[in-house]
C-alpha cells in the first residue's frame, strides 16, 4: 500500500526556502509554494497548479519577508485547516504576532540556515507546545541538518544572528583573506582551493576556542612573521568588530516585530 507524503505549503520561495527543498525534504514532503504573484507550484512536480479553495496543508512553512507578513499576514489564514501546524522560519516576528494573525496556536518558530541545502543547516528551534513535534515532523526538520533546541524565544534572535546570518559573515571573512593573499601574491598565481583547503586544515585540527588560542601561540615566536601580523590584528579590534557585527544582526531581529507595528498603526 502507497502511503501518500504529507502536503507543505511554502510561503515565500526565495533564497531560503531554496535552499530547504533537498531530495530529502522533497523524499518526505509533497511540497507547494506560493510566490508574491500568489500563484501556487507544485515544487515536487515542478508545474503550477490550480489555487483553488481545496487546502488540506499539514504543515505551512512561513518563508516571506517579515515585513509582508506584518502587512498581508492575515491573508494567509486561507491556507489553514485546524490541524495545519505553522513552522515560521521569520526573522524577528513574534509567537504572539504569528498567532494574532493566523488565529492558530499551532507555531513552531525555527532558525536554519542556507547550508540547509547539504544537510549542514545548525537549526534552532523554539516552540511552546512539545507535542507538536511528532516523529514525522522531526524527521522533516532533520533533513535540514543538526537540530538545537531552545527554552525562550529571544535565543531565536541570538541564532539568527550567529547561525542565520553568520555563515555570510564567515563567507565574507574568508573570502577577504582569499582576496589579500591573490593581492599579495601578484604576479604569481595563488589557487584558491588551496587557500580553501588551509582553513579546513585549521579547523580539522582545533575543536576549541582554547585549541585555536594555543595553535596562534605555537605558531609565533618574538620578532617573527606570524607575531607582527597578529600584532597588527589585534591593534584593529578584529574582535571588537566581529562582535559589534554580531550585535547589529542580533539587535536588528529584535527590532523588526515592534517596528513593523509601529509603522502600521500610524
């Protein structure tokens, strides 16, 4: 006997809901998504399909931008049954929010992230109702990598920032220094794998901040190459910077919910 998969429905289709649709996902879930011309596909079969009133989602993933959801969230109502349970992967916008305007209290609130795609997303998840996490649904979420739960909304915000955004962050660091070396290296060719390569050596070697600290202490020596350029880093604040940066991301997804509000009150 065929067992019929779950029915989705994706709300946003951009960047990151992209990057959930893996052959896992779509192995577990019949998925659908509706873009911003409100027309809805069929991700698995790859055509688009009838929008018509026969919904029977088990699940809605809330994947457009926060500021749509403030602005036309209520709509969305249409795609709900009493069963469906709403997984918000929004940053910044509320338990109290989502269910003000969808009339459900069946929310989890995740954070994953674009590396969902290979299975590699650190996925945060905050829900008040452990029951709705059911053997089914945590196999769904697996598939977008490690699972982290957290007791409090606001460490949602916290994950949003190191492991939502973070991987931009780290990607924008690194290809810095991949940028610097080719600079240096003029007129000779630098392979940029390699470059690549020599960070994953770093880190297949130092599993701790206190590893990493010794590995930098093992390396200098008074006078040397490696101590005047760490010397410089550290005159730079880099630490200093990449928390302000953190901060910033974190401060941001604290302010969208109550900020989007404002502004539609006025």
């Amino acid at each position: 006997m065929v067992t019929l998969k779950p029915k989705a429905l994706f709300i946003g289709y951009g960047h990151l809901a992209k990057s959930l649709t893996s052959k896992k996902l779509l192995s577990l879930l019949n998925i659908c998504a509706l873009n911003s011309k409100g027309e809805i596909r069929n991700i698995n079969l790859k055509k688009k399909i009838s929008n018509n009133n026969n919904y029977a989602y088990e699940y809605v993933f809330l994947l457009t931008r926060p500021k749509t959801f403030l602005r036309i969230g209520s709509q969305f109502q249409k795609y709900l049954s009493k069963d469906t349970i709403i997984i918000s992967c929004m940053a910044g916008i509320k338990f109290s929010t989502i269910e003000q305007n969808l009339k459900t209290k069946k929310i989890i609130r995740i954070m994953p992230n674009v590396m969902a795609s290979n299975s590699k997303s650190q996925t945060h998840i905050y829900l008040k109702n452990k029951k709705l996490i059911s053997n089914d649904l945590n196999k769904i979420l697996s598939s977008f990598g490690k699972i982290i739960n957290v007791r409090n909304e606001d460490q949602i915000n916290f994950a949003t920032s190191i492991y939502g955004s973070g991987p931009a962050f780290i990607a924008y660091i690194l290809n810095s220094f991949i940028k610097a070396s080719k600079k240096l290296a003029k007129p000779f060719n630098v392979n940029e794998k390699e470059l690549l390569e020599l960070f994953k050596n770093v880190l297949d070697i130092n599993s701790s901040s206190r590893m990493l600290d010794s590995f930098v202490g093992s390396i200098s020596s008074k006078r040397g190459t490696t101590q005047a350029g760490v010397n410089y880093i550290k005159s730079q604040k880099i630490e200093k910077i990449i928390y302000t940066t953190l901060y910033k991301a974190y401060k941001r997804a604290k302010e969208i919910d109550s900020e989007q509000k404002s502004t539609k009150t006025k």
